[in-house]
C-alpha cells in the first residue's frame, strides 16, 4: 500500500477529511522548502503537493505561474525540487509528497540522466505521486505501470466538463486520488460554486473507486468546509501563495500554518458520519 492510500485509509476510518495544501517548490526562498512542507504538516496537512515550476504552465493561474516563474529565476528546477523532497524525508517518512506539474520537466530529466531516471530518483527521494497536468491517460499507461512498481501513485484531473467516458478511462489508471478541478479555468479564477461540486463529486464516484479530491477555487475555511462536506479531500494552493508572496522568511512559515490550522480546524468540524459516508462508497 502506497503512502497515498495509507493516509487515506487512516482518515477514513476516523471519518475525517484529507488537508492538501500545494506550495510552489523554492518559492518564496530558494531553500525555505522543506521547513515549510514540514511547517505544513505540524499545521494539520495530510497530503503535500509540490509544484515543480515549469516556463509555461497552462493550468496555472497568474499566482502560481508568477511563483514559478520567481523559482526558476533562483536555479529551481527538477533536480532542485527532488533533493528538497529527500531533505523533507530526513525528518518525516510518513507524509504522503505529490509532485505537481507538467511532461517537460520529467522528460528533459531523463534525457539528461538516462531512461526512467526520473522514477528511479522520485522514488528514492520520497515522492509518493505524480500529477502531470498534460499527460493524458491514453497516452500514459506504460509510464502508470512503471511508477507503481516504483510505488508512486499516478494522478489524473478531472473537471466539469468530463464526460462519464472519460471518468472511465481515469478510473481505469490512476491511483491514489483523483484531482477534480471544481472551475472551469486556470488555478485561482473564478467563484467557487459548492452546490456544483456537491452535484459532480457522485458523478464522479459512479466511475472512480479512489479518493477525490477538489481543488481551484478554495480560498478560506467555509468553502473548505463546504467542500469537505462532499469531496474526501480539500486541496488549497493559490491563496497559499499569496499569503507567503512578498514576506520576509521569517513569516512564512508561521503564516502558512496559521492559515492551514484554520482550514484544519473547519475540516475536523464536520460531523464525522457525514465524513465517513462520503469516503465510504
């Protein structure tokens, strides 16, 4: 059993909801990082999600993209980021770590260091998952075979524009999570409508077996809540950056767990029957 579902195993046999907050790798300081992801777990995260940052994303909003963009200007790149993931285990080999991000990255680091380096160095880094925003399942199923037998689970979005098929052939590879994408957009924009994702989170589950989680758009701790109250997990990121955007390094920390505590804090209010039946299925 990979960390992923360990985790998620854990919080649904206590009825609870998973927390998965998503920083930028190397922002705001090139090696605040790991102190950060751990600052994040002390806070209540249950699932870190670390962006690799990539010159042209097209998932990421103006936020996160401007945060790459800063990472990249201080020498963040793959190599960086999976050595960040390494200094974090040191400390905690029990919190699931997913890298988010785009083919580029994963491709130029195997052509630079050999086929399948790039598996070979995530999982002896600590990685647990890999969601790669523009590798679609059809074109993936060798790379998903590769990475669970390296023990990584491979994640897979989903939006409100999914059809059932397409549900279907996600079900059919991912694993660990699936990532539902609760706006029609880049990260950030728009207004989350919670009634919307109430209604697709069974769409959704009428296909896949596995946790899902929801993301973009979720900025305090009500719409948290809210979906929380349907979804297994709650993924935060573009607030998140904000809030450390422009600090000095002493606050970023604190600010960070300050805010996820709150969202801990909303998640936990849950009852927790209503928490177990939606992860239940």
């Amino acid at each position: 059993m990979s960390r992923i579902a360990a985790a998620f195993e854990a919080l649904k046999k206590d009825g609870r909801k998973a927390l998965i907050p998503y920083v930028t790798a190397g922002f705001p300081y090139a090696d605040i990082t790991p102190d950060l992801m751990h600052g994040m777990v002390a806070a209540g995260a249950d699932v870190i999600e670390l962006g690799v940052p990539f010159s042209d994303p097209m998932a990421d909003g103006p936020v996160i993209q401007a945060a790459g963009e800063a990472a990249l200007a201080m020498g963040v790149g793959m190599t960086q980021v999976l050595a960040m993931v390494a200094a974090f285990r040191e400390k905690d080999t029990t919190t699931p770590m997913v890298l988010m991000g785009y083919a580029n990255p994963v491709e130029k680091y195997d052509l630079v260091h050999g086929e399948d380096a790039f598996i070979r160095d995530a999982a002896k880094a600590g990685v647990d998952g890999l969601l790669i925003v523009d590798y679609p399942p059809e074109e993936c199923e060798d790379f998903a075979t590769k990475l669970r037998a390296a023990n990584i689970d491979l994640i897979f979005l989903l939006a409100p524009t999914s059809t059932s098929a397409r549900m279907a052939q996600v079900a059919r590879i991912a694993t660990g999570y699936v990532y539902y994408v609760s706006l029609k957009g880049v990260t950030g924009a728009g207004h989350l409508d919670t009634e919307a994702v109430g209604q697709m989170i069974p769409r959704i589950r009428e296909h896949v077996d596995i946790p899902v989680g929801v993301g973009f758009g979720i900025r305090d701790a009500r719409t948290a809540q809210a979906v929380g109250s349907a979804a297994d997990a709650v993924v935060i990121g573009t607030r998140i950056i904000q809030l450390i955007d422009g600090q000095p390094r002493e606050r970023v920390v604190p600010l960070v767990a300050e805010f996820l505590a709150g969202i801990r804090e909303a998640l936990d209010a849950l009852p927790a029957a209503t928490a177990k039946n939606a992860a239940g299925r």
